[in-house]
C-alpha cells in the first residue's frame, strides 16, 4: 500500500467533525499496518495533529489507536509503547476539563496505556485477546501464582473497559434517540471495541476464577470473589442498555449475560458457564466499487456496435434489404456485367468474414473473463499460501530452535559426564538445569508430533504457493500482453474494415490482399488460444512435480525424526549416568560434612575444657540471643532433613543448615563457657557442664544422621540442653534490662520480700551450725565457734532490722511524692531509683547467704576465716547500698530516714564484731597450732626461716597486687552498677555510701 493513500486515510479518519470514523477509512489503516508491519507511518502522520488541543480529534485518535491496537500489525505495540508516557500526559491533561469530550478523552487514554501495558506484561494474548482454553492455560505456565496475578491484571483491565463505557452512557441524554444523531454515534462508535474486549475478558476471568478455586482455599479469593460481583452487576447492566439503543442493532449483536453470576465454590458449576459471543453482521460491499461487467453485457456491446455499423454502411450505401447497392441495372437499364458480379462476391466474403471476425471477438472476450476470473482465483490462493508459508516458516524456525537447545543440553551431558570433579560443585546447578529439561522435553513430546506434521504441510503448502506465485505473475503478464494486443489488433481490423469499405469503389483489386490479411490474422488468433491451454498443462504438470517434492520432504522430515529419537535415547542414558554420579557424590559429600562438623564441635569441646585459651568474658543476653538462633536453625535442620528423606536429590538445604547448626553450637559453647567466667561460682559451673552436654548430644545427633535413615532423628536432648543454658542465661541476665516499667512495683516487693526470706533462712542455719558445733566440738574450737555464729547470728538480726526500716522509709517516700498516682505508676515514673532498690535488695540478700556459706566452711574447717570476714564487709557495702537508694528520694527531718540511719550504723557495729570474732578465733586457732621446734637442728631452723623470709616476700607482692586488682574491681563495679542497675548519675546517692572497712593486716 502507498504511504501517502495510508496518510490520507488517517487524516480522513481523524478529523475534527463530530461524526463517528468511516469504516473504510479505520480499514486503510488497519491494512496499511499490515502492509508496512508496524505503526511507523499512523504515528508520523499523529505526531503532527493538534490532539493536545482539539478534544474531538484526541476521541477520534483514540478509537482508531484502538482499532489498530486489536487488529492492526502485531508490531503496532512494539513501536507504540515509546508514546506510552505522552498518552499519559494527555490524560492527566484532559482529565481537568468537567465538560465535553475532555473526561472522555481522559478515561479512553487511560484504558488505551492500560491494554499496552496488559499485552506487554503477557504478551501471549493477542491484541483482538482471541484465545483458546489450552492457550489460556499456557499463558499462566501452570502455576497458580502466574494466574492469580493475571486475575488481577484482568480485573484492573476490564475496570478500565467499564469506567469508559459508563463514561460515554453519562454523557449522552437517554430521553432522547441520541444513537440516531451524528453527536451521539461519534460517542457510541468506540464502544463497540470496548464491547468486544469485555466479552473476552469476562470470559477469561470467570475460568481463570474457578481455577484458582480448584487450588487455593475460599478464603485466600474472597476479594477476587467480591471484585468480580461488583464488575458482573455493571458489565449486565451496560449490555442490557446497550442492546437497546437503535445504533447497536445494526452492527454487533451484543450477548446477554446470565441472570446469576457464576458459583466459584462449586467445581461443576463451570460447566454451566457459556462464553459470551459477539457477533458482527457481515458488511455490505462498499458502494463505489467497480462493477463487473458481464460476459452477455459483452454480447450486448458488440450486437450494438455491429448495429450502429450497419446503419452507417446504409446511410452511405443504401439498405441492403430493399435494393441492391450495386444494382446498376435498376438506376441505368443495363445488365450486370462480370465485374458486378465479382463485387457482389466480394460482398458475400466480406459479410462472411464480418461474421467470423464477430465469432473470434466473443471467442476471445470470453477467454479473457474466463482467464481474469481464475487470475483472481490465484492470486486469493496465493495470498493464503503467503500466509500459511509465514506460519510454516516460524514454526520451521521454532523447531530448529528446539533441536539446538537440546543438541546443546546433550553436549552439556555429555560434559558433565566427562568431569566429574566438575559435577561435584555444580550438581545443584546440575539438577536446576535437569528440570528445565524435563519440562522443556515434555512440552517437545507433546508437540512433537502435530509440529512435524504441520511442517510437513506447510512446508508442501509453501513451495507450491511460492511456484504458483512465481508462475501466476509470469501467466497474468502474458495475458495483460496477449489482451492489449488482441484490443489493438481488433481496433485495428475495425479500422481496416472501414477502410476497405470507403475504398471499395476506387481500389477493387486492393480487396483480395486485405483478405488474405484477415486470414493470417485469424490464424494468429487461434495459435493463441492454442498456446493459453497449452500453458494450463504446462501448470498442471509443474503441480504434480511440487507433488513429488512434498513426498520428498516427508522423507527427509522422517529421517530427522528418527535423529531426534536416537538423539532421546542418548539423552535418557546420560540422565541416568549423571544420576548415579549424583547419588554418590551426594553420600560422600555428607559424610564429609558431617565429619567436618564433628570435628568443629570437638574443637569447641576442646576450648570449654580449656577457658584460659578465652580471650574476654561474654555477657548473657549474648548468650541467649545465640541459644535462639540455634533452636531456630534446629528446626529448620528437621524441616531440610525431612525434605531430603523425601527428595535425596535436594541436598543442599540439608548441607546449609547442618553447617549453619554446626557453628552456630560452637559459638554457643564458647560464648557459654566465657560467659560462666563472670558468673558466681554455681551458676558458672551449672553452664559450663551444660555446655559440655549440650556438645556431646549434638555430635550424637549429628552420627545419626546416616544415609540410610527412614526418618528424622529425636533431638529432644538438644532442645533439653538448650533450655537450660538458657535458663541459667536469663538467671545471670541483668534484671534492670528485662523489667517492663509497669512490673517494676511489683518487683520491689517481691525483691524486698526476698531478701526477709533470704535473712531469716540464713539465721536458721546459723543457729543450725551453731548447735552442730556444741554437740561434736570442745575446747577452743567450739569456743570460737560460738563467737562467730553468735557474731553472725547478730549481723543477720541487725540486716533484718535494717530491711524493715527500709521498706517503711519506702513506703513513706511513695505515700508523700505520687500524690493521685497508684505506688505503681510512682515506681514507673521512677524507674532509675526503683532499679536500684531492686539491685540494693539483691545484694543484701546474696551477700547474707554467701556469707552463710562461708561461715559453715569455717565451722567445718574447710573454710578460710578471711573469706568470712570479706563476706561480711560485703554485707555492710550492700547494706550501705540499700540505705543510700532509699535516702535518695526521702525528705529532710523524715522519720523513716532516721530509723533507717540507726539501722545502718547497728548492722556496721555488727559487722565490726564480725571482723573482731573472727579474727581472734582465727589468732585462738594458730596459737594451738604453733610449731614446735625443740626437736629441730641449726640447719633445718635455718632453711625454715629462709622458706619463711620467701614466703612472706611472695605474700607481700601478692597482697600488694591484689588490693591493686580489688581497686581497679571496685572502681568498674560502681560504674557498671551505675549503669546497668539504675543508681542515679549524682553525687548525692554516691555521697551516701560508707567506707569500707578497713582490712587489718
């Protein structure tokens, strides 16, 4: 097609009258696409028209891009999306005028970006969206999410298609017959496009739907459900008044949709479900095309012309039926004469060949319609060979694609079974690209056979159309020729025959030769015709050559097709090599693992045994936050190891998590065992050993994972183990960390009763031990003993005292500063403080049962009587703690404060007798203990006091360096504890704390 007819036709097509588009003219265009296989010229010839100012031709180009879009060039999307952002300016443009074609144009450039974007998206659905249902299922590639995202994009597209055909329904004034006004079909026209996408998308939806209820629950699709009600009520309702109006009925027959929307709960009900059909009447031929003429029409014109040929001859001559024109004798009296009689011969042959001439014209004009009618007959034929040869060639082209990818797949088996060391890195890679393969040979599998077939068809179809086009142009060539020259020479033999007839009376002789030019020509003819049929066996002879090609071809195809099947088996046994090596790469690669993994668990083992080789101490949140990623990767280590029972070819989530669950043990053995270093002796011990456990069970449950095993291994003991590492974690946890501020009240009461609990049940033993002593012992031992349980004995009631006032100071502090508050929200809005009550509680009770402790050693004699009387400098430091915390908050002149001040300092003079008691019971003991040196020489004396002169100089380095250590202990103790236990960053409570006692040397 020309390139200017196509512009034309568009600028015919987008005007700016308010009528709707010419069909001839959306027709030109459509073809036009199709002739330059795309939208180059449509969009050259749109970029120049004012669409961003003229709403009527923004309406008319957007019914047209329509048209084009749905039945134009399958290219006309490719070279439209460039415009894509510009439709969209327009629209946002457009969409600011309330009147007119202005929201028209705005919606319908809308609805036109979002059929672009639907068709570029799945670009399986043809523009016009034909398909079938097996088209349909392939273009979601057979996985439920693919069609429950393409629900979506249906439901986005048909709410598009809906809002437009609203739209145009509003603007119009139904109380008049507005589809018989211009105005009103120009609005109508570009819903009959939008009438045909709804039946379609509908249709898609509602079995895509029950698709989708086949593999996902009700409740997942009730919004798919409640979306799909709401378009079924619309799309019913716009059909119903579209099938009305007068303009619609003489066009496309609109479907009625049924009464009830489809139930997607029940699976049968699908097939009650009928696709809507819109039918569009056929078109009448248009009315300035070009009549044929007839082959009696013919006749007719030639009995004419020979009669108006006749009347000349007798207007010049005479008529012929009522004298003789060459009668002299009835004009002059005398008789014919040889040479009348040789002119009225002359005549008769004249006549005669007049006759014959007018038989060979009808011969011949009938031919040529003849001819003319099979030209067209070939040149339709041709056409759909053209197309049935495209079809033919992409499909060739399809299938040539097939056959390389699986050559190639082939050499990569091969390949593989060549390196083995190769598939052992990349055997998931291996299986990944397995699959493919398997899909991709049971869609060749399936297809296979109706391919090969249809390539052997149009392959056939496709070198007969190309030969009988190749011979058609050469054929219709001839027949143009053979029919300008039989025109001329019957114009010519016309002008001849006037000619002689005017020449008759002067050149008589001259009549013989014209004759014999006449016969000549007449033979002429006949050799003509003769060669025409002689051509049509010529054709008839070449079909049955392509005849033998085809069958030809078959062949060929058959034995291509039994490469591919030879081509299968290799393939199949080198699938089934690449299996096995598989099989055994995967036992080796987990028992080397597991190897790997036991040796990592031992080596953590290792360091537990030895904590020297810990270069810090680790905290318990760190701990636990380990213990949770453990239990986490332990079920997901079931979780891979069921998958791998099930599947042995998925592997790699088994290997992952194995490794992942072997460092992550180690990081919790090791994190444990730093974390015990800075944890009191029994909790220290209590991680450490189940450290150890929580190791040894996993190498247990690591051997029983064997590649024999029919099910998962009991990994109770690991999650026992877990759980108490993870209760001694939060133990050592501190609890100024983990406190919700609305519990804190409730802690400080129960701290508080706590530590009561803990002073009472350490003076209960100490009156325990004190009776033990009386009954087994004598002399100074029992007398020290009965000092210093009496010592402590006094410490313990005097702490207890010290607790009570504290908790009425408490009470007093709350009761004077909450005011409407509840003691809670006090304790709340002063968390700091009440933290560190909590934490000054703690240590008061911690320090009475160590000190318990350690005062039971002593008593036994296994003890040391200075770790006693650090205990109970301990106590004193604690208490001072818990008095400088309640005297933050209290008034000046409270009584509380007070008594709590009498308090403290009793629980200092007790801990002074403490101090005193044990340090004389300890002079009282050495003194029974003293060496007896009567018995000993000069020399051993000698060597004694040298040992003793060592060993005071090592204690005295020692002790120099431990109270540096204890100093530097103290200073990170008082700024952790300001820190982490909520003391308040002042002077004022810090000012509160006592001294230390001193330490006696």
């Amino acid at each position: 097609m020309d390139v200017n007819k196509m512009t034309v036709s568009v600028n015919k097509a987008i005007n700016t009258q308010e009528v709707a588009v010419k069909e001839k003219h959306a027709r030109t265009c459509i073809l036009g696409t199709h002739h330059e296989k795309g939208a180059q010229t449509f969009w050259s010839v749109v970029n120049r028209l004012p669409l961003s100012s003229n709403a009527m031709l923004c309406w008319k180009f957007c019914h047209v891009f329509h048209k084009l879009l749905r039945d134009g060039h399958p290219n006309v999307l490719r070279d439209s999306l460039r415009y894509k952002n510009e439709l969209s300016d327009m629209s946002r443009m457009w969409g600011h005028l309330s009147e007119g074609y202005g929201q028209l144009c705005s919606i319908y450039l809308r609805l036109l970006r979002t059929k672009m974007e639907f068709h570029t998206k799945n670009p399986r659905f043809p523009g016009n969206l034909q398909m079938s249902d097996r088209q349909l299922d392939e273009a979601g590639e057979s996985d439920v999410n693919n069609f429950f995202q393409l629900t979506v994009e249906m439901f986005d597209y048909l709410e598009c298609e809906l809002n437009l055909f609203q739209t145009v329904f509003n603007s119009l004034d139904m109380s008049r017959s507005v589809s018989v006004t211009t105005a009103g079909q120009c609005r109508l026209a570009p819903l009959i496009q939008v009438i045909l996408d709804c039946s379609h998308l509908y249709d898609y939806t509602v079995k895509l739907l029950f698709k989708l209820h086949s593999c996902l629950p009700a409740d997942t699709l009730q919004g798919h459900r409640d979306r799909f009600m709401e378009q079924f009520t619309k799309l019913k309702d716009l059909f119903h008044r579209s099938s009305n109006l007068q303009y619609f009925k003489r066009l496309i027959q609109i479907p009625q949709l049924p009464e009830n929307p489809p139930n997607f709960l029940r699976a049968s009900a699908l097939s009650e479900h009928i696709s809507p059909v819109v039918v569009i009447p056929v078109e009448a031929s248009s009315p300035d095309s070009e009549p044929v003429l007839e082959k009696d029409d013919l006749m007719d014109m030639d009995a004419s012309q020979q009669s108006l040929f006749d009347n000349k001859f007798d207007d010049i001559f005479g008529s012929s039926l009522s004298s003789d024109p060459f009668n002299f004798n009835n004009q002059n009296g005398v008789n014919k004469d040889e040479k009348d009689h040789m002119i009225e011969r002359l005549y008769r042959e004249i006549s005669g060949l007049t006759a014959q001439l007018e038989n060979a014209k009808t011969e011949g004009q009938r031919g040529v319609l003849q001819l003319k009618g099979r030209v067209s007959e070939l040149e339709a034929e041709l056409a759909e060979q053209q197309h049935l040869g495209r079809q033919a060639s992409d499909d060739c082209e399809f299938l040539r694609t097939e056959l390389d990818e699986l050559k190639k797949q082939r050499e990569d088996k091969e390949k593989a079974q060549r390196s083995l060391t190769e598939i052992e890195r990349k055997a998931q890679a291996n299986e990944q690209r397995y699959s493919k393969l398997k899909e991709k040979y049971s869609e060749l599998v399936q297809n296979h056979a109706g391919l090969l077939r249809k390539n052997a068809e149009v392959t056939k179809q496709l070198s007969t159309a190309r030969q009988a086009q190749v011979d058609l142009e050469r054929e219709k060539k001839e027949l143009e020729d053979s029919f300008e020259r039989i025109t001329d020479q019957v114009q010519r033999k016309t002008q001849e025959q006037q000619d002689v007839v005017e020449s008759l009376k002067q050149e008589l002789a001259t009549s013989r030769q014209e004759l014999q030019v006449l016969h000549s020509n007449l033979e002429t003819s006949a050799q003509t015709e003769a060669r025409w049929v002689t051509q049509i066996a010529e054709l008839e002879k070449e079909r049955e050559g392509l005849a033998t090609v085809a069958i030809h071809r078959e062949e060929e195809l058959s034995a291509l097709r039994e490469q591919l099947e030879c081509t299968q088996i290799k393939l199949a046994s080198a699938q089934e090599s690449v299996s096995q090596l598989a099989e055994d790469q995967r036992k080796m690669l987990l028992v080397r693992s597991r190897e790997a993994a036991e040796q990592v668990i031992q080596e953590a083992l290792s360091q537990l045994e030895e904590p020297a080789l810990i270069s810090c101490a680790g905290s318990a949140d760190h701990l636990l936050s380990k213990v949770k990623s453990v239990s986490s990767c332990l079920e997901q280590l079931e979780k891979n190891h069921s998958q791998y029972l099930a599947c042995p070819e998925d592997i790699g989530g088994l290997l992952h998590s194995m490794t992942l669950l072997v460092h992550l043990t180690s990081d919790t053995i090791i994190q444990g065992s730093s974390t015990s270093l800075r944890a009191p002796p029994e909790p220290a011990d209590s991680l450490t050993e189940a450290c150890r456990h929580f190791g040894r069970e996993t190498l247990a449950y690591l051997s029983s994972l064997e590649e024999g095993a029919t099910e998962n291994p009991n990994c109770t003991a690991m999650r026992n183990c877990l759980s108490k590492i993870k209760a001694i974690g939060e133990e050592l946890l501190p609890r100024g960390l983990d406190i919700k501020q609305e519990e804190l009240g409730d802690l400080v009461d129960k701290e508080m009763a706590a530590t009561s609990a803990a002073i009472e049940a350490a003076t209960a033993r100490i009156e325990e031990m004190l009776s033990k002593s009386r009954a087994g012992d004598t002399g100074v031992k029992l007398e020290v003993n009965e000092r210093i349980l009496g010592s402590c004995t006094s410490l313990m009631q005097a702490i207890q005292v010290l607790v009570v006032a504290s908790k009425d100071l408490q009470r007093e502090i709350v009761e004077s500063g909450r005011g409407t508050a509840s003691p809670k929200e006090f304790y709340a809005k002063n968390s700091r403080w009440t933290e560190g009550l909590i934490s000054a509680s703690k240590a008061v009770g911690w320090g009475a049962t160590i000190m318990v402790d350690a005062a039971d050693l002593v008593v036994q004699g296994k003890g040391k009587f200075e770790e006693l009387m650090v205990c109970s400098r301990e106590i004193a430091a604690s208490t001072a703690q818990l008095v400088a915390a309640s005297k933050v908050k209290a008034g000046k002149g409270s009584h509380g404060l007070t008594q709590l001040q009498q308090a403290s300092r009793r629980v200092n003079q007790a801990t002074a007798e403490v101090v005193a008691s044990t340090i004389s019971g300890k002079s009282q003991i050495e003194e029974t203990d003293n060496m007896d040196f009567s018995s000993m020489t000069l020399t051993q004396i000698k060597r004694q006091e040298m040992d003793s002169q060592v060993r005071v100089l090592e204690l005295e380095n020692d002790l120099q360096k431990e109270r540096q250590k204890l100093g530097e202990l103290r200073k990170k103790h008082y700024e952790l504890a300001g820190v982490a236990e909520g003391w308040e960053e002042g002077s004022e409570a810090r000012s509160a704390l006592p001294d230390p006692v001193p330490e006696k040397e």
